[in-house]
C-alpha cells in the first residue's frame, strides 16, 4: 500500500486501533501496520507525545525492529516549540508509517497542532503513509475529537468533552476502549452535537482502517461499532440539564467483527467478499 | 381509559414498568396505573406469583389502597394447579387494574400459561383493563419474552435467554433495569434473532404505556430504548461460537424520556404535543 504513489484526494491509510492491542504474542495488529507501511522497506516513527515520557514508544520500537523494518526511529516530541524542529519534520516526512502511541489526545492535540510537524504527517498521509494509533493516538486522528468522558450506554447531556484534533479525518469522531469501557452514551452523545459526523468506536486489541477515506475494514479481537446520526432527530439535546438522559430517534447502529467492511460514504456494510 | 368499552382491536392499556419504582415518596408510577385502571372506582388485582410469597405484593395492597381504589386484592396464585379455580378467575376477569409484581418471569409465566387464569387476563385487557407489570411483570408480557440473560451493552452470542410469555403483545420484547443493569447487548441479541419484533428496554422507575397495541409513551426518571431490527441484516448469528460478539448491519435505535411518544406501527417518535 505504501508504496504505491497516491493523488491527495486518494490519501494513505488511517489504522485506529483502540488500546491494549498485543504487542508480546501474536502481535497481529502491529504486524498488520508493519506490513501496511512497506513490510522490511518501511520508515517508521514512534510518535510518544500523548504520553509522559520516550519509554511509551521503547516497545514500539522493538516490535518494528524485531519485525525487519528498514528503519524505526522514536521522535520525543512533548513540547510544542520542539514541533517546528527541521529535524524532527524531516524524519516525518519521509515516514512510509508513523504510529501514535496511547497516552493523552489532548497533550498531542496540544503539541502538534499549527505546527510544521502535523503539516509533515499529513504530507507523509497524503504520499501514501500509513498512520496508525492506539487509544489516545487513534481518538486524536479526527477534527473535533473525543477529547474526554465518562463511562455508560446512556446518552446524557455533558457527559463527553470535545476537543481539536489533528484532522486526519474530519468525518469521523473516533472513541477507543470502547465496549470495555462502556462508552456508547459519549459516542451517542457526541455525535449528536456533530450529525455530519460518524461516531466510530474501537475495541480493545482490535482495529478500524480506513483507507482512501471512504472504506472501512476491521481486524482483530474486538468489534468496531459505527454510529450513524444522519438521519436522526433529538428532542430534547439543546435544552437538557447536565448529565440527564437525551432523547433521540433514529440511530443508526452497526456493529463490525474481524473482516467486516463498510463503505462510508453510502454508510452501510459491504458484502463479504 | 379503563370505563371505555372497547372492541377487541381497542384493547386496554399495558404498563410496563422496569422495575425499582417509587413505593413510598411520590409514587408517580403507581398512582398513573391507579388512575389508568378507574381512579376510585378502580377494582384492581395483585399478581405475585413471579416472585417467592405473598408478602411481595403486600405494599402493592397498601399503596391502592391508600390512594382509595374501590377494591384492591392480592391473588397468591403460586401454583399452576390454582390457575383454574373459579374463584381466582372470578376476580381476574371483573379487574380493571392487575398489577404484576417483580420476581420471575419464568415462573409466573410457568404458573399462567394455558390456564384459565390468563384467558381471564387477557379478557379483561381486550375489555379495557390496564395490565401493569414491573420488572418480571414487565418482561413476562410479551411472546416470546427474554427470560434470562447476562449484562453487557455488547450484542454476544447466546447472552439471552428467551422464552414463552403471556402474549398479551406479540410484537414487543421487553427488557427491564435497562440502563442500570447495562442490557443494551442483550435486547439487541434477542431481536437479532425475532427481527419481525420491536425491543423495548425500560429503565428503573420508569414505564413504557402502550395504548391499542400501537402507541407508546414514556413516563418516570428513566428513558425507555426502542430497538428496531427490521432494516437490519447480520452476517454472522447463525454462525458465531457461544458468547461471541455478533455482527450486524442497520439496527435503528430510540431513546425516549418522560413525555416523549413513539408510533409503534412507523416505527418512528410523534412529534411532540
């Protein structure tokens, strides 16, 4: 995939993966993201930002290394000025894959944005790149993002904060740990402030790639559950007290296993194939 | 409502209650089935048998009656044998309020089947009566009805079990303790398989009314969830192993408050008055 040469309208490919994904057995998503960013010829980088320190990315690292990659390189990116670094835009640049670690999507949100960095991953997208992410690096992909919120199927006023992200996509609104952490109510809830948007929800050890920004695939463990708001009303999410239940009608609610695609454009699941 | 003669295509009223309603400050709930069944003029039967004793049902007695119906009784029907007797039917058929209580859905559903009891039942619902149930008494209604089943907001292979209920709707299955026990996965497990059925999943002190087998409105704390499965199509609950979560396409979902009204027969929330 990567090394095939792409227009901008036919970007590289988005891997959201959402937390906890096995990186000592199998390692089968990270093997995938290897693969997709060029197998033994790809440049990969470790982007540590959203979380404390460079050790995050240390296991990253190890895997790519022990899988053969050409080259693996970490960039301790955790200030803002550090981002507008010729250095650090140059290895992003000729990235054929650069994988987001967990952590905090606003502290990456915070580091990247406006700066010559982001503008280089998004170069290195639109040549083809692969960009993946794990929890906080894949809920930071889209522009407005997830940025916190509680637990709960339930929608409820308030109960999810949104926040700029990096605008990868901005069609999606991407949750993480999702049925693990039993956040259906936040995603509900956020894309009921965003209907253009859909709500995705990844599973742990288990991922949602998108690839020329109109086709879903799922791979792992998990499920991937998509939220559709387009052809929903909401009676009452303009005038709802905090954390009271919404009221709404018509969500469109699909849930993917390993497998499964879906086109998101005419937002419904492909056959198999 | 209850005085109104109807015809058999106008039957009464079905309260289903999701169980944990308010029994001692405001009593909103209870005093909406009070009111339903004819106010003071009321003749209303208590059914405990979902539950272990007659002692379930006492505060049940005590609540109608302090709110002055004309005659408030408790039936221990706790043995299939006793459905039959004429002095039990005798009440049951002359009610305009009967009122199930919490426990079991199995075992009122093992004790009422095919008797003489339920005939009587569902006599006095095509009469006008109100049927009110909470919790087992709410989930026991319909045909099928889910029986038992584990939490979860995942839909997963095998989580519910389901089996015959009463029948006084045929096109609803009825979850309770929705939200509180986390029973999204469940709802959508059972009407993966009865995709001609509507699931309706009713929170703690909170009621789904449904009048002429069409309308339904929602009163209480809580929200009442509609689970519509008859866009959807699944790839894989034929064939998923035990306890594995299930694939599926184009579920539509409601989530409906106080006050809020749903067309069972569009399938789709009445705009409001």
């Amino acid at each position: 995939m990567a090394k095939t040469k792409r227009s901008e309208s036919q970007p590289g490919t988005l891997m959201l993966i959402g937390g906890a994904e096995d990186k000592f057995e199998q390692k089968f998503l990270l093997k995938w993201f290897f693969e997709s960013s060029g197998g033994r010829k790809a440049r990969i980088v470790v982007l540590p930002s959203a979380s404390e320190s460079e050790e995050s990315g240390a296991i990253y690292l190890q895997v790519f290394t022990d899988f053969g990659a050409r080259s693996v390189e970490i960039i301790p990116l955790f200030k803002r000025d550090d981002a507008d670094l010729s250095d650090v835009t140059r290895e992003l640049v000729k990235a054929t894959g650069i994988f987001m670690t967990g952590g905090d999507q606003s502290k990456i949100a915070h580091i990247l944005h406006g700066t010559a960095s982001l503008r280089a991953i998004k170069g290195a997208y639109e040549r083809g790149a692969t960009i993946g992410g794990t929890s906080a690096g894949a809920a930071v992909m889209s522009d407005p993002m997830i940025a916190s919120g509680i637990g709960g199927s339930l929608a409820r006023s308030g109960m999810v904060k949104l926040g700029e992200g990096l605008g990868l996509t901005q069609s999606l609104l991407i949750d993480q740990h999702f049925h693990q952490r039993n956040r259906l109510g936040r995603l509900l809830t956020a894309v009921l402030s965003y209907p253009d948007m859909l709500g995705i929800g990844v599973d742990e050890d288990t991922a949602a790639v998108i690839r020329h920004n109109d086709h879903l695939s799922v791979i792992g463990r998990g499920t991937v559950t998509i939220v559709d708001p387009s052809e929903a009303h909401s009676a009452n999410v303009a005038t709802t007290p905090d954390k009271s239940p919404l009221a709404f009608s018509r969500i469109v609610l699909h849930t993917l296993v390993h497998g499964n695609r879906f086109d998101l454009n005419k937002r419904e699941m492909m056959s198999q194939e």
